[in-house]
C-alpha cells in the first residue's frame, strides 16, 4: 500500500496491517532459507511496508 492509502486507517487497522506484514516476512525469509523464493526482492519490499506502517502508527500517536 501507499502511504497515503495507509494515511487514512486508523491507528488499530495500521497495528493489523503491520502484524500481517511481519507474519508474511517471516513466511519469506523461511521460503528464501528453503530456496524456495521466487523473487528476493519481496523481503526488501516487504521491510519498507513494515517500517511505513510503524512511521504512520508513530505520527498518528504523536497528534
């Protein structure tokens, strides 16, 4: 998602999002481990989801 997608979610859905992000990175870097990934740019992608959406939940807490 964008970060203005990402933007107008509220702070419990953001939380949501990034556990589902952290949970499909964790089923990734098993697939790279097993040389199963197709493509390893996925894990970089997403880390970046993961690090937007905790940037979003911290700007959003700060208000």
């Amino acid at each position: 998602m964008k970060a203005a997608e990402l933007r107008e979610l509220n702070i419990e859905d953001l939380q949501k999002k990034a556990e589902e992000s952290r949970r499909e990175l964790m089923l990734a870097r098993l697939a790279k481990a097993n040389q199963q990934l197709k493509n390893p740019l996925k894990l970089r992608v997403l880390r970046r989801n993961i690090a937007r959406i905790l940037t979003i939940i911290q700007e959003k807490g700060a208000q």
